[in-house]
C-alpha cells in the first residue's frame, strides 16, 4: 500500500506541470494570473489554438514543421549511424576498437552546450550558418547512440547468426540490414526517440545557427514570442498554447513506439 500511495505522489507530482499547461492553454489573457491556478475558468481551448496558428501568417505551423523535420531527419539518420556504429563495435575485431569505444564514451560526458559554440565557429568557416545543415549535421552524430548500439548488439545477436548469414554468401550489408537491425529494433527505437527528443528540445544550437525567422525551430520560435509580451501581451497565451501543443507529437511518438520497448522487454525471457 505504502508504495501505491509514493507511486501516486510521484506521479501526480510529475503530471502537475503538464496538467497547468493544459489549463492554462484553455484560459484567456486576462485569466492566466488570476483565480484558480489549476482549474479551469473561462473554457477558450478552441478559441487560443485557432489565435495560434493565424498568428503572424501562420509562422507557428512553419516552426512546428521545422522541429518535426529536424528531428526526424537528425533522428533517422543518427540512428542507422549509430547502430552500423554499435554493431561494428560488437561484432567485428579490428586494432584499435577499444580505443575508438573509449573515444565514443569520452564523448558521451561532454555536454552538448561545451560544444556548440566550437560546431558554430566551424559552421560559419564553411558558409553553413542559418542553413538546415547546421541543425541536421552535428545531430547525427550521437555518442550515446553508439554506446547503446552496441551493448545491445553484443547481448541480443548471437555471433553464430551472423557466421550463419555469411555462410549463405550474405554481404555485411545485407546481414547488418536483414537480420541484425531487425534484432535490435528495441534499441534502435530507443536511440531514435532519445535523438528525437533531444533536437526537439534543443535551442542553444538553433539559437546560435538561425537568424531567419522562417528556420526557426518551435522552441526558438516561442522563446521569441515570450521575450516580446512585454510589447504585446496577447503573446503571452499564445506562448503557453503553443508549448501545450508543441509537446502532443512527442506524446503521439511515444504511445506509436512504446510496443518495441516492452518487445525488448520481455526478449531476455524468451531467449534466455
């Protein structure tokens, strides 16, 4: 019993935030700072949404687009990166390999932030600055990624499906892409919603890169709306409306995804 209530504590305590925000996306201006922090008062949800997207022409959908094909290109791209990264790691012998994987768990402890100030320097030394390519490119590259990849490929694929596979005249390539991703798909999803989720919510690269409004990813975009409310305060539930709205794609992806986590799950029972 004990542990039911801690659990229902915690996570109440996690969901209040969320909770407030969709609260306060169903509020007008005027409401947001007075009466019941976390009840309703005045029901606009429909109202605000709408004000949202016909803001300024439209721009919210255009940052909302940026953010879903930053993401998931640097997602897509750095998971197969990762993962042809990881299973090289596993499965092949080559001098040098433990260096190379300490090099990659090096970089799993530099922070992002120490980074994107050197990543910026190099951009603007080549012209790539307020480009696509200046979001997209560093985030395929993805340390963790890698780790992740290969402690799972070296636990859940068995050299002797992989001796089996060359045996038959299947290439490499053709091995890694046929039968070892297919093993892996627990860990590959859990690379891609990671990569996913962190260019999402990134906003010091984005800020240092950009400088058209038009490239702006949904968090610079926001940031940019609440620095100006003191100029117009309408921007101030719009700010609110727009970060309750920005957050539902990563709720979708997590709920499409979730089945290959408990798949992974419950793999150790059915191969051990």
């Amino acid at each position: 019993m004990v542990v039911i209530v801690f659990l229902v504590v915690m996570a109440g305590y996690f969901l209040t935030p969320l909770w407030w925000l969709f609260v306060a996306s169903t509020k007008p201006q005027g409401d947001l700072y007075t009466g019941a922090v976390l009840w309703f008062s005045h029901f606009q949800l429909a109202e605000n949404v709408g004000s949202l997207f016909s803001r300024d022409g439209g721009i919210f959908v255009r940052w909302l687009v940026n953010s879903l094909a930053y993401s998931g290109v640097s997602a897509l791209v750095g998971t197969i990166v990762a993962a042809m990264a990881g299973y090289s790691l596993a499965k092949f012998r080559y001098p040098g390999r433990g260096l190379i994987f300490g090099i990659i768990l090096g970089g799993v402890l530099v922070p992002a932030t120490a980074l994107a100030l050197p990543i910026f320097l190099l951009f603007a030394q080549v012209g790539l600055t307020n480009s696509v390519l200046a979001v997209v490119l560093p985030n395929i590259v993805n340390p963790f990624g890698v780790y992740l990849a290969r402690v799972y490929a070296d636990a859940a694929i068995p050299d002797e499906i992989v001796e089996a596979a060359r045996l038959d005249g299947a290439g490499e390539l053709r091995a890694f892409f046929s039968i070892s991703s297919r093993m892996m798909t627990p860990a590959l999803v859990t690379i891609f919603l990671f990569q996913f989720v962190g260019v999402w919510n990134n906003y010091l690269l984005p800020l240092l890169m950009f400088h058209d409004r038009d490239l702006f990813p949904v968090t610079l975009g926001l940031t940019l709306w609440n620095s100006q409310v003191v100029y117009d305060g309408s921007l101030g539930v719009l700010t609110i409306v727009g970060s309750f709205v920005s957050i539902l794609p990563l709720v979708v992806l997590f709920l499409a995804l979730q089945r290959y986590w408990r798949s992974g799950l419950t793999l150790g029972g059915v191969t051990g």
